[in-house]
C-alpha cells in the first residue's frame, strides 16, 4: 500500500463543485468517499456555483467544523456554470496535484493509490483516469461497466469520437493544465475542451476506481459491459 511520504509527494487537493440543485446526500456520500481514501487528500476545495439551500450550507459547515483546514470553500456569489467557476477555482488548490470529483459519484478507497501509481511508472504525464462502474440507487447496485482507453496512443485516437476520460477520475497536475490554458468556458463540454489539449501525456490506468451515479453525460460510454462488480479487472 502506498502512504503518503515524508516528502509529500503524494500530496493532492480534491475539486468539487456545488450548486444549489445538487443532493446532500449525494455529496456527502462523495466527499466521505475522499476522506477515507488509502492516501487521504491534504486539500478539499469545495467550489460553489451560486448561492446554494440550507441543507447543502448545514453540510459545508459540518466539515469545516470537523475537518478544520482540509476543506477549502469558494463561494461565488452568482451561478456562473461549470467551465468559469473551474477555471477560477483550479488555479487556488494548494497542490501540484488535483484529484477531480463530482459531487453525485463515489471514488473507491483505493483510487488515488492506484492512480498515483500510474504517475509512479509513468511520472511524465499530465494526468491519469480509469474506467468506472455505473451505479442505480445504492453504490453497489452496479449495472454497467465502462472501459475507457488506456495507453495515450488509445487515448488520442477514442478523442477524435468522445472524450476519453471520466471526469470523477481525474488526477491531473496542476502545471500541465495551467500550461494548456486552463479550463475554458465551453458549455456542456469543459472537461473534453481541456482533455484535448492535454491528452498527448495522459493514460487511463484500467480498473474501476471511481463509480458514476447513472445519469447522462456528455462524454457518453466507451465499452460497456454488464454484470457484477467482479466481473471487472
């Protein structure tokens, strides 16, 4: 098991965005899957989109009460969309490393393990993802299996169709992304926008890490098979 080192290289924030709309069951559910990772992150930085309800607020505080200087909350003041409150938010996370997630999927405790030894074999890329388990209902109501491309060989030519990454297994360095411009504001498609201006340096490393609450996607399926989660390698 790989455990953070005195020279806290495996050092990473987490970057969740919040809105109004979103469940605070469900991002609860995401935020605990982060805490409790093999590797725990050194940052949680919560970006909220707008003004969100009290049941959301009554979460926010719970954490910064329990957790103290983990969690990073940046509020803005109106909703501004996806693509300009990443844009803003990036560039404040504390860590060469950022570990994306959403605020409705769930990360396996092994995720960041895994994928920090993807950087570990390969330390000259500028990010690394996985495959993931589509979910219904309860997380271990598994009901597809998504298998993305993995070598950056794979990963260029998925992208001429469809974006070859998941946005909940992101680990990406913060340098390359700033290098490429950063996110952009491009509705509905600021993850692939990003993706394919860095995609000559990143991998998806194989496994299921991180599981998708079922919902539709821009980034849409790779291959897809059905079945338990242990018919997954």
């Amino acid at each position: 098991m790989l455990l953070p080192d005195k020279d806290r290289k495996h050092d990473y924030s987490v970057l969740i965005l919040l809105y109004r709309k979103d469940s605070p069951e469900y991002f609860k559910a995401a935020i605990d899957s982060m805490i409790n990772q093999t590797i725990p992150p050194e940052e949680i930085l919560v970006a909220v989109d707008g003004p969100i309800g009290e049941d959301l607020q009554r979460v926010l505080d719970g954490y910064r009460e329990e957790y103290g200087d983990l969690f990073t909350i940046q509020h803005y003041k109106e909703n501004r969309g996806q693509g300009r409150t990443l844009r803003d938010a990036l560039p404040l996370c504390r860590n060469e490393f950022i570990a994306r997630m959403d605020s409705d999927d769930y990360s396996v405790p092994e995720r960041m393990e895994k994928e920090f030894a993807v950087f570990e074999k390969h330390p000259e890329l500028s990010g690394v993802g996985s495959n993931v388990d589509e979910f219904e209902g309860e997380i271990t109501n598994v009901i597809s299996h998504v298998i993305m491309p993995e070598t950056p060989e794979e990963v260029v030519k998925f992208a001429r169709r469809r974006c070859p990454f998941r946005q909940s297994t992101f680990l990406v360095k913060k340098s390359a992304v700033m290098a490429a411009g950063n996110y952009r504001d491009v509705y509905r498609y600021e993850d692939y926008d990003l993706v394919v201006r860095i995609l000559q340096n990143m991998r998806n490393g194989g496994g299921g890490y991180t599981t998708y609450r079922k919902f539709s996607r821009i980034c849409g399926s790779a291959r897809t098979t059905t079945g338990g989660a242990e018919d997954f390698v």
